[in-house]
C-alpha cells in the first residue's frame, strides 16, 4: 500500500516538473508530449527511429533489405572473423539514435538512458527478451583516464538499465582497458583492429565460469573490432558461449 501512495506520489510529481520544465526533443528541440514514445523524442522526429527487425545478420544485427539467402555475415562483419557468437543491434544509428547517444558520451546526457532503456523494451518484444534471457552482460569498459573524464563509463550506464528491462542474470564487471588507444572514430576497418591490439584485459579478480553465457555491452556496433577484442579476451579466459548486443549500429 504505501509503495503504491509512493509511487503515485513519484509519478505526480514528475508530471508537474513535466508541466514547469518540459522535455525537448533532441533532434528538434520542440517539446515533446506525455504521449510521444520516446522521452526525448518528438513525435514527428521518432519516425526517424529505425528499429531494426528481421531479416538482419546473425552476426552483427545489421537489417537486409530485400531478400537474402543467408543470415550470417554481411558487407560490415563479413572480415571481421568474430570471437563471439551472434550480435543484436537494436536501431540504426542515426537520426534521434545518434544524437541520443552522443549526449550520452560526449554532453553527459544521462537523461538518454530513458529513451535507451525504452528503446530497449520494444525490441525486447520484437525478440530481444529471448535473445539476452539468461545472459551476464559484460560493458565494454573505458580506460581509467577517460572514465574520470566523462565521469562515468557509457556502456556501463547502458547495461544497468538493460538489466531493469530484459530477463537477464545481471552484469559483471569482467574487462578492463589496459591501453588507452586513440578514439576509434579516427580509423579505417583495419587500423580500427591495430589500434586495440593488446588494449584489454581480464580484471586481477576477474571470475570466468564455462558454463555462462556472456553478452557484451555497447553503445553502438561500427566494424566490430572492439566488440570482438573484448570478445577474444573472454574467450582465452575460457568463456564458450559470447554473444554482443549494441544499442546502435551503423
């Protein structure tokens, strides 16, 4: 009963801050409505939001448009030559997506893990909820000197929201950035592999169990080549069953 009177109580008051304060669109600045589906997005903005749905790669979660003969690999995984298993990616990463992630990381745009998180519920109705049921979800992690900088680490943030909405074990901090390497958005496919050679590791503390499954957190999946350097890690550790799941992709 009085976590109901609470709740309420929550729920009211956030609706008058709402009526004070509104919430704007991220993409366009107009405000955004108690009955848009997205906190930050407009409606006229959030048909923009491109779910992805099947047919998609196994691989990477990338959608095919058209037909297609075959579910694993496509033109941006096909050299990867994964550590893991499958990938699922929820949206395309542009339009509202991009900008809800780059507040993220870059403006300390904490408020985007509410779009992310109800992102997160749609696609868990469009099949994610069995795809990361049961799973440890391991975040990619930052180097120390760029999580004091951002004040916290992105992928971290995102797989604690993911475990309030989809069916899994929990998280695990297993990873850790050892190199801190240039930002990836300055390379190519190729020098994107080199420059994280070597760049994770186990955590000293870190506990692998065989029998787990593991599902590596991003926010958005590019080439593939950070998911699949932490991937090998896991695996040389005695991981057997890694999967990835990214919020974007593109």
């Amino acid at each position: 009963m009085a976590i109901d009177v609470w709740s309420k109580a929550v729920s009211c008051g956030r609706g008058l801050l709402e009526i004070v304060y509104p919430r704007h669109c991220v993409s366009c600045g107009e405000v955004v409505e108690a009955s848009d589906v997205l906190p930050h997005v407009c409606g006229e903005c959030y048909w923009r939001v491109k779910l992805i749905e099947a047919p998609k790669c196994r691989t990477c979660g990338y959608p095919f448009y058209g037909e297609t003969d075959s579910s694993v690999g496509c033109e941006h995984c096909r050299l990867l030559r994964p550590d893991f298993g499958e990938g699922w990616s929820v949206a395309l990463f542009k339009g509202p997506v991009r900008e809800l992630i780059h507040a993220l990381k870059y403006e300390n745009g904490v408020w985007a893990l509410r779009d992310i998180a109800a992102m997160a519920a749609q696609a868990r109705e469009g099949g994610l909820g069995e795809y990361a049921r049961g799973a440890s979800l391991i975040p990619v992690p930052l180097h120390a000197r760029k999580e004091r900088e951002r004040g916290y680490n992105q992928s971290e943030k995102i797989a604690v929201e993911l475990c309030k909405t989809l069916p899994v074990k929990g998280m695990e901090i297993l990873l850790e950035r050892v190199i801190d390497t240039e930002s990836q958005t300055k390379f190519g496919r190729q020098e994107r592999h080199r420059n994280l050679r070597n760049a994770f590791s186990l955590r000293r503390k870190g506990v692998i169990d065989p029998k787990n499954r593991y599902l590596i957190i991003d926010d958005v999946f590019t080439t593939g080549s950070t998911l699949n350097a932490c991937a090998s890690v896991l695996r040389k550790a005695g991981a057997r069953r890694i999967d990835v799941l990214t919020i974007g992709h593109g």
